[in-house]
C-alpha cells in the first residue's frame, strides 16, 4: 500500500499543501494532471529524494516520512530510464542486490528471471548507447525490480515511446503486474495509458487528489473532479487486493530470504 | 484572410541569399582577425627561430646546422633550462593532481547541492581568474605574514613550494569550473535511482557519478596543467626567481630577456607553446565537447533539476 497522509510538500517557490492519497497493496496508481502540478514532487516524495514539510507516508504499513531513499524499498523509473552510462545491462539489473551485498549466484539467478520477464535476454551484454527507447525502458524496468520492491515508481516512463512501442510496453507492465504483484504509482499524460493500466485512477488538480476511479473492489469516497472519461481497465486480476507480495531480503549469509507479506 | 496568403512580401530570394552570404562573411572576417592574430604570433616565432639560426650557421651544411646549433638545441642543453624544464614538469604535474583533487568535491557540491550563499560561492570561486596575476602572488605572500601560515614561511615563500602553491592557487579555480560543468551534464536522475536502489550518497557517486565524470576529470587535469605551466606573475612574486631553484620555463623567458637573450627567451617559449599545444590536442582529444564548457561558468544547462509535472 501507499499512502500520503495530509502531506506538505514544498519545493522553492512551489508548494503542494494537504496531499492525501491511498493506493491499496498491489494497485497500479495512475496519477494524471497538468503539467507543473507537482505530480512529479509527489513521486519524488515518496521515493525520498523530496522531504516533507508535514505530513506522513506510509508504504505498507510502515512509515517511512524521514526514512533515507536507499531504505523505502521502492523501485524508480524515471521519463528517460536514467541509465548507468558506463554499466552493461548484465550490471544494472545486478546494480542493487551486488550494493546489498547479495552472492553472486544469486544475482546472476534474479537477472535471469528479469531477463525472461521483460523480454531483454539479447541485451545483456551491450551498454545503454544504442538501446532503443523501448528497450532502455525494459532495462529501467528491470533494474527497478531487482531487489524486488514493495513498491514501483513510474514516472511518465513511456512518454518518449511511439505508439506501437508505448502499446507493448502498457502489455508488459500490466503482466509485471500480475507475476510481481508490486504496489505502483505511475505519473502520466496518457490517457490511453490510464485506460490500460489505471486501477486506481487518480487526478492532481488545484494540489489536491482526487480518485477518479477507486481501485477494483474499493469504493470511491471522492467524487471526481475532471470531466475526463476514461474507462476503466478490468483486465487485471479484481483481487489484486488481497495477493500477497513476495519480499526478497538478503540476509547476513548473502542469501536471499523470500518472504511472503500481505 | 485566406489561410496561405501571407502578411507582407519577404524580400526577394536573391536578396535573401545574398544577405546571409553577408551576415556569414561578416562573422567571419571579424573572428578571422583574432585567429590570424595567433597564428601570427606562433608564426612569427618560429620564423624568427629559423631566421636567426640560419644567420649563425653558413655553407652547405647550412640548414643542418641551423637544427643543431639553433638557440632550441642550445636551450636544451643549457642546465639552467633543463632544471627550469624540469621543475616546471614537476610542479605543473602536483598542482594540477592537487587541483583536481579540490574540484572534484567542489564541483560536485557546487552543482548538485542548493544551500545558502551558494552563489555569492560560486562567484567567489571566479576571484583567482579575474584577479591580477601579481595581486595573487602579492595575496599568498601577506597570507604567510600570519599564522600558522608563517610557521611554514621559511619552508614555503621563495621556495619549490611556493612554485606549486601559487600555480595551485590560479589553476584549481579553472579545474573547479570545468567539473562543475561536468557534474552538471551527468543527469542527476541516475543518482537519484542509485539511491533507491540501496546506495548511500558516498556509494551512488563513486559508482554512478564518478565514472561517468572521468573525461571532465582528464580535461580538468590537462588544464589546470597547462593553466601552470602558463603562470607567471603569482610565482614572481611569491616564489621568486631563482636560477636553479625556483626557476621554471615562464620565468626563464622572463630572466632571458632581462640579460638581453632574446634567442634564448623565444626558444624557451616554443618549448611552453609545444607543451601547450600537446596538452590542448589531448584535451581536445580525451574530453572532446566537455574541454569546451570550461569557461561558460554558470551557464551551463543543468539537466533534471527541479522538475515538475
């Protein structure tokens, strides 16, 4: 689960004051708004790279207001993937399991089941110049996976994409989805993308979110705020809810522990 | 109006070709000038090499003579030269370690970090450069008037010390500037991912950021090496002049033309102008467009900063 709680955010000159929203464990968060809204601070917020003025976040049912970047547990993609430029494939997707100290077998065996999820096996030995945009988002994707969060930040991750590419690459995040069952928050402009993925939809407008579409099985308690219409996307599991998530943790031996949380 | 028919007639198509032509040309009679002019220079000192070795030496033999009896050559085997060579190879190499040593965590803390004042630095940062030469060198030297600079006085001020301490002084402020630049083209996003994926901030610069800094590192280094092996006025004044001692190739031209060796003062500075030209071609070469962002100081684009959507 992510949740803000009446959180404050201010950033210079610009300000987002009393922000609260609720993404239920395993959802896929889609936050819409105009650009300049701070969609993007929000993001930023919960990753950590942003304090808070007030105000709690919570990731599952820990918070994590003050808690550093390196220990929330959240995966970020960012716009252009922000690859390691001088990293192969091979490295990024191992980059955070080798800083936690993970045995090398055991990194070699998470990047093999990243490169068959995502599709990027062909990939692994080349660096980011050359990939194309679909592909250095995979790569982003997987890197952000890697350690197994509790939950995925995306932040307008398929904006650069073309049509066809952006179409297969919503495919892929909604089955990430299914198999990994990761929290997500996914900024976007897309309403095409909204409409694949969003389960809760929601807006930033005037500094406030609104739920336009409540998660499967929740009930809205807002109502909406825009005149958007956009359908909602069933495809996914209704009871996303209630999966568990698997937490890969190393452990002092440098094996990974797999835990079963709610 | 009717959509394709436009305000006004632009200027016919000749004029307008013709007008550029002018405006291109125009630019580059201007800047061609100030490149004519150094190459005028370089120029005039070589010839003035050739011309003045030519006249020494006679006969058939006269153009192998003029190589081995040319002031360079005579140059090169004089002791004092040499010793000037190679003080100036050895105090351009520590100061330009020590520069980049500075400005690597200054750089990156003047790019990445926002805090009070951080301009008013910035800019406090430019003072070695805009400085006279000779009020930096009359600068360090009151600084060692105070302790606890004065207990290292004796040891410093007219010393080999003082060569490197008063390149270091002028040479760290452009190493500084340069990996600013550099800090400032690596997209601070991979940073930020690093941290979310477990790194400190001690470990998301040495494994993100620092390799992705080695080519601004490399121009800095050259830079602050060639900026050294330049300086003049902060070593006459705080190091002195010494032969055999403090002497380095910017101040053997300088005692040259004091004893009226004119030859010997150009041969010395076709030494510094070959060393220069090395340094500037491997810059050029290893830093490739980074070795150019060295002087636009606040300028430069500042990618992924406060962004919001």
């Amino acid at each position: 689960m992510i949740r803000l709680d009446h959180v404050t955010i201010t950033a210079g000159e610009f300000a987002l004051r009393d922000v609260s929203l609720t993404i239920p464990s395993g959802g896929y968060g889609v936050l819409m708004g105009k650009t300049g809204s701070g969609k993007t601070t929000i993001l930023e917020t919960i990753l950590g790279l942003r304090p808070v003025t007030s105000g709690r976040i919570l990731l599952g049912d820990q918070d994590v207001t003050d808690r550093n970047p390196a220990l929330r547990g959240v995966g970020y993609v960012p716009q252009d993937g922000a690859l390691f430029s001088r990293m192969r494939v091979r490295q990024q997707l191992g980059f955070a399991l080798s800083i936690r100290g993970v045995d090398k077998g055991l990194i070699s065996q998470r990047v093999g089941e990243l490169t068959e999820m995502l599709g990027i096996g062909h990939l692994l030995d080349r660096v980011p110049t050359g990939l194309s945009g679909g592909e250095r988002q995979r790569v982003a994707l997987g890197r952000a996976l890697s350690f197994m969060p509790r939950v995925l930040c995306l932040d307008e991750p398929l904006s650069a994409l073309d049509g066809e590419t952006r179409g297969q690459m919503c495919e892929l995040l909604a089955e990430v989805r299914v198999r990994t069952g990761v929290t997500t928050l996914h900024v976007t402009h897309s309403l095409d993308e909204a409409a694949q993925l969003a389960d809760p939809l929601l807006r930033l407008v005037d500094g406030r979110v609104a739920v336009e579409h409540a998660a499967s099985g929740d009930k809205v308690s807002e109502p909406p705020v825009s005149d958007a219409k956009v359908p909602r996307e069933k495809a996914a599991s209704d009871d996303h809810a209630e999966r568990s998530t698997a937490v890969v943790r190393p452990t002092k031996t440098g094996r990974l522990d797999i835990q079963s949380s709610p | 109006m009717a959509v394709g028919h436009e305000y006004g007639a632009p200027r016919k198509p000749l004029a307008m070709a013709l007008s550029d032509r002018v405006f291109l040309a125009s630019m580059g009679v201007i800047g061609g000038v100030y490149v004519l002019l150094i190459a005028g220079m370089l120029a005039a000192d070589v010839l003035y090499m050739v011309r003045q070795s030519l006249a020494a030496s006679s006969g058939s033999q006269a153009w192998t003579a003029a190589v081995t009896e040319s002031p360079i050559v005579d140059a090169l085997r004089d002791p004092k030269i040499r010793y000037s060579i190679r003080l100036s190879l050895i105090s351009c190499t520590l100061s330009a370690i020590l520069s980049v040593f500075v400005a690597v965590p200054l750089g990156y803390l003047m790019s990445r970090v926002r805090f009070p004042g951080r301009r008013l630095l910035d800019a406090f940062l430019d003072i070695p450069i805009v400085l006279p030469p000779l009020v930096v060198g009359l600068s360090l030297l009151i600084l060692f008037q105070f302790a606890p600079f004065s207990w290292l006085a004796p040891h410093v001020v007219y010393q080999v010390p003082a060569v490197v301490l008063a390149q270091f002084s002028v040479a760290c402020a452009f190493a500084v500037r340069t990996m600013k630049a550099t800090f400032d083209q690596i997209d601070p996003r991979c940073e930020q991912v690093a941290r979310t994926l477990g790194c400190s901030r001690f470990q998301a610069f040495s494994y993100v950021v620092f390799p992705e800094a080695d080519r601004g590192m490399v121009t800095a280094l050259t830079l602050a090496w060639a900026r050294s092996l330049g300086e003049f006025g902060p070593l006459l004044i705080f190091a002195g002049s010494t032969r055999m001692k403090t002497e380095v190739l910017s101040t053997s031209v300088f005692l040259e033309m004091n004893v009226g060796n004119l030859e010997a003062a150009v041969a010395v500075s076709l030494i510094m102008v070959a060393g220069a030209i090395i340094v500037l071609i491997l810059t050029r070469a290893v830093g490739g467009e980074e070795s150019s962002s060295l002087f636009r100081g606040g300028n430069v684009r500042e990618r992924g900063g406060a962004r919001r959507s």
